[in-house]
C-alpha cells in the first residue's frame, strides 16, 4: 500500500488495483492509516485521494529509531550487568 | 513537500558478551531487558499490564506477551532462529500477516567475549495503527511518570519551604 502511495496521491480504485486483496480491506486499512496519522485523504469529485502523510510517517520513524535506541541499550545493560554478577 | 525515506530502521550497539551468549540473553531472557511497562499490546488506559514476553525458540514459534489477567497476545512468528548468529521475527503486532513489520538481529563476534549486535527494522511503515497506539501508551506512561513524580517533587519541596 505504502509502495502505490510512494508514487504519488491514488484512489482506493487505484491503491487496491495493485494488491492481493479486496477493496473493502483496503478502505479498512487505509482507514487505520489514517487514523494514525500516516495518510491524508481528500475528496476529489467522488472519489476519495489517499496521500502519504509526510509529517505523520517521521514521527512514526523518529519514535521507533529512538525506541530502538533505548531498548538495546537496555539489553546491553542487562547482558553486561548479568556478566559481573556471574 | 518533504519526502519521509521509507528505508528499514538499523540500530547497532556492542556488548561485552559472547554472540552465544548475546542471543541466549536477547531471545530466552528478552522479558528481563524489554520495556515492557511502555511498548506492548497491554491497553494501560484499560488497566491491562504486560506481565511476561516470551519468544519460543524455533522457527515459527510464537513470540507473546502475557497480560496481567492471563491472557496471551501474539506479537509474530519466529522467521529465523540461529543461536550465536541470526534471530528474526514479525512484529505484528496484533496486525494481518500482510501488515507484518520484520524485526531482525545478527550476532556478530568481535572477540571471545565481545560482539556486535544489529537490529534492522523492515517495513517499519506497516505498523499503522498498533504503532500509533504503542505510541500513546507510551507517551501516557511517560506523562504519568512525569506528572506523578515531578508533582510529589513539587509538593515535597513546598512542604519543606
């Protein structure tokens, strides 16, 4: 999904044209998508224009890179701790 | 209009232990270092806690969490199981298979008792909604912590004024 709206705005026509799966799914994910702040969308006529949503898409990223930031710096704190504890 | 890069996530740290014994640490013992208090399923809103995380050592095991009231909440499949070398697995983390993130991490030795651990992050985008609302948990937990903490800190110094 985020492959076909790397491309550029698309309708769920166009977004589900590309998958192995049924338009209601799509619309149902895109819908979570949306909801989490990573896909805007837009009436254009009657269809709906589904867009990457820049700013949501780097939260999500810087989160996750600093999520793993903390959690393996915790895991080399226990790995290191347990070593001296031996 | 700013382009977000959709390129894997990829976080290297060294640790002063064997690759053997790295990954035993990482996978057997994973519920002793993850955070569990602010990154799973567990609901905090909901009064739901995340009490155990455990990864079956396998391909196609499961990797799970442990909720408070007994309940069992699959994260994803074990895709690689290589002890001293290569774990991997989906972290859908409640997602459809299709959704599926790759989380993956190699052991590399540096020296007998020193390695060098890579954790790569595929398709990170796909997290959707479960990653907004990890997202809110945490940041719940964080306001908790902050207000709660900083507001006795407050209190205490007021008292003592």
């Amino acid at each position: 999904m985020f492959e076909t709206l790397r491309a550029g705005p698309a309708s769920v026509g166009e977004i589900a044209a590309g998958l192995p799966v049924s338009r209601p799914a799509v619309s149902q994910h895109l819908k979570a998508l949306k909801q989490a702040g990573l896909v805007r969308d837009e009436a254009r006529g009657t269809a709906r224009i589904y867009r990457i949503h820049a700013e949501g898409l780097r939260e999500l990223r810087d989160w996750l890179d600093g999520f793993w930031d903390d959690a393996l710096a915790r895991f080399k704190d226990y790995a290191e701790s347990e070593d001296e504890r031996r | 209009m700013s382009v977000v890069e959709i390129s894997p996530i990829v976080k290297s740290i060294d640790v002063a232990r064997s690759a053997g014994d790295a990954f035993r640490m990482f996978t057997a013992e994973i519920d002793k270092w993850y955070p569990l208090e602010t990154h799973t399923r567990a609901k905090s809103s909901a009064g739901e806690k995340t009490i155990g995380l455990k990864v079956e050592p396998r391909v196609g095991g499961r990797v799970f969490e442990t909720l408070n009231d007994g309940r069992e909440l699959d994260w994803g499949q074990v895709t690689a199981y290589q002890p001293g070398a290569h774990f991997a697995m989906q972290w859908r983390l409640g997602r459809p298979a299709a959704d599926a993130t790759d989380v993956s991490v190699r052991f590399e030795a540096l020296s007998d008792a020193s390695c060098r651990v890579t954790l790569t992050h595929e398709n990170w985008e796909r997290m959707g909604e479960e990653g907004a609302k990890m997202r809110e948990n945490y940041n719940n937990g964080w306001v908790t912590v902050f207000e709660q903490r900083f507001g006795e800190y407050v209190a205490d110094l007021r008292r003592d004024a």
